[in-house]
C-alpha cells in the first residue's frame, strides 16, 4: 500500500475515535464510528486476499448494522425526550437499542459471532489494531449510558464469559482463539461497567496491553495455527519461554498482571452483593484458562521434528522492530506488585 494512502487512513482511524471520545451529541458520535470503520476497511484488504475481502465484507455489515441501530435509537430518543445529547439518555427503549447496537460494534455475545470470521481473515497486525483500538470509541460511549436497570449489562457481560470460553475450546486457528479471548475479556468489563467505571477502564487498558503482546508475538514467530507454535523454539528461543506467560497473564493467573483486573472485579461484584454473578464469572474463566494451557502447552512442551532446516531460523536477523513487544510483555507479567498504586491512581 502506497505509505500516504497509509498514513491518511491511520489518520482516519485516530480521528474517528478522537471524534467519537469529545462528543456530547448523538450525531458527531455516529460520524466519528463512521469515519473509524471506513478508515479500517482499506486496511483489512489491503491484501486482496479472498479471505481478507470476506472478512472485509462481514465486518462492513456488521458495523453498518450496528450504526443504524445507533442512529434510529438516537433519533428515537430525541423523538420521546426531545434531547440529542448521550448524557440524556433516560427513556428504556432507546438506551436497551443504544447498548445492543454497542454491543454489536465491539463483538459481545450474542451478537459476537462476525468477531472471529473477520479475524481470522485478517493478518496480525491488523487484527490486533481490530481487537485492541477499534473497542475504544464504543467503549467511551457505552461508559455514558446509565441505564437504570444493570440487569441487561449483567446478561450480556455474562453470556460473553461464558460464550468467550466454551467457543475458544475446540478452535486450532490462534486468530479465532484470541477472537474468543477478546470477547471472554469484554464480559468482565461490561459486568462491573455499572458498578465502577474506573475498574472497567483499567480492564480494557490491561486488556490492551496483554493482547498488544500476545499478537506481536505471534507475529514475530510466524505463526497461525496452533500446531506451527511447535517450532517457535528454532525461531525465537527466549519469547517461545515468555510467551506462555503472556498466555498464563491472559488467563487471569497469579502473580501475573492479568489477575489484577478479574481480582478487582471479584472483589467489587461481591461488595455489590452480586456472589453468584461473581462465582459465574470465576467459573466461566476456568473454560478460558483451558485453551490459554492448551496454547502454553504447544508452545512450550512440543517439539517438533528436529532437522536442519528447522534449526536454523533462529541465526537470521529479524526486521521487525521489537520494543513494543518488549514493553508490552513486561507489563503483561510484571506490573502486579505495582497494583496498589495503581488502584490509587484510579480510584474516585
């Protein structure tokens, strides 16, 4: 792709966003989700793939979809309130079509099922900006709406867990397994959205963080499929060793930082006298610890057939800048010590 064209559809990407986080009326939000998903579309093709066009074309649909839904739901408010604004959202059946359609942009259950077709389809670089940027600008509306009923949010943030870990079980493709992953994770920020914001905003930051690691280093190592992670040790011995603790982090394991944001949201659904949507949760993220040790697994304790070809990947240079996927892997196992601070920092 030729680097302006490159350059003004990343430009697009982040002003859509931008514009989607500073607005206060339901208009200017639409258009910055608008102007985010026709930037990311040349992205997703740029390799004239028929896999990557399909993948395109789904997820064209979907955003559509969900931004109609949007737009009727808004103009439906200003119909019975006579408000535009996202702070205005009081009447029930505009805010249950604001969520739904929300909640289809960002792929939660049970309107998840385009997020891992389109990402399999994908390479991983766009793929990670899919799973990773293109959750903010619906997040940063979903954080408005108050609905006064959580019961719905519950539901939702619920089925996700449960459907994020019992869809992951059976999958060979790494794409579709971070798919799930990234739909298990957005249950547990939509569960405590009600209840503290600043704990969901911390999850999805957390979020971010481990799977910016994970898919760079799949990149680095090549690899797609599970039975290809078998030979990231002829590649790249010492991120095959961390690389299952990234896994392990994603998994919500101690003393990793992935346990932070699940303890954190354990802990304030109990204090809201929520123990079985809490004990559900816990249980639901027994299904996706599974397929994190099964990946682990491969990765780690698989060999695969040793011969000359296969063991001299690792002398050759890579091109691939690595400092973010150092810095992200360090964050992603290192930062539980710092959790008081930054708890304080977060809190209200």
């Amino acid at each position: 792709m030729n680097p302006y064209v490159l350059s003004a559809l990343l430009i697009g990407l982040g002003l859509g966003t931008t514009v989607t986080f500073a607005s206060s009326h339901w208009l200017l939000a639409w258009m910055g989700l608008e102007i985010n998903t026709l930037a990311i579309l040349p992205l997703m093709a740029r390799h004239h793939h028929p896999r990557a066009v399909e993948a395109t074309t789904k997820y064209f649909l979907a955003q559509a979809t969900a931004a109609a839904m949007l737009l009727f739901a808004s103009t439906t408010n200003a119909w019975l309130t006579g408000q535009w604004e996202i702070q205005q959202m009081t009447h029930p059946l505009p805010v249950t079509m604001i969520i739904a359609a929300l909640a289809l942009k960002i792929g939660l259950a049970p309107m998840h099922a385009w997020l891992p077709e389109v990402l399999q389809g994908l390479d991983l670089t766009t793929g990670l900006v899919l799973s990773t940027w293109q959750k903010l600008a619906p997040f940063a509306l979903i954080l408005q709406i108050q609905p006064s009923n959580p019961t719905a949010l519950i539901l939702l943030g619920l089925t996700s867990t449960l459907i994020g870990g019992w869809g992951g079980l059976n999958q060979t493709q790494l794409r579709k397994v971070l798919a799930y992953s990234s739909i298990a994770h957005l249950g547990w920020m939509i569960l405590v959205l009600q209840f503290s914001p600043t704990l969901t905003l911390l999850t999805l930051l957390t979020y971010i963080m481990m799977t910016s690691a994970t898919f760079l280093a799949f990149k680095l190592s090549k690899a797609t499929a599970i039975n290809t992670l078998a030979t990231s040790w002829t590649k790249t011995p010492a991120l095959t060793t961390l690389t299952p603790l990234i896994l392990l982090s994603l998994g919500g394991l101690p003393p990793l930082t992935g346990f932070m944001p699940k303890w954190l949201i354990l802990q304030e659904l109990t204090k809201q006298d929520l123990a079985p949507v809490a004990t559900l949760a816990a249980l639901t993220a027994l299904l996706s610890l599974y397929f994190y040790l099964r990946l682990s697994y491969a990765m780690a304790l698989t060999m695969s057939p040793n011969n000359l070809a296969g063991t001299t990947p690792w002398r050759l240079q890579h091109t691939q800048q690595s400092l973010p996927l150092a810095l992200t892997t360090t964050m992603s196992l290192l930062l539980l010590p710092l959790m008081p601070g930054i708890t304080a920092l977060v809190a209200p």
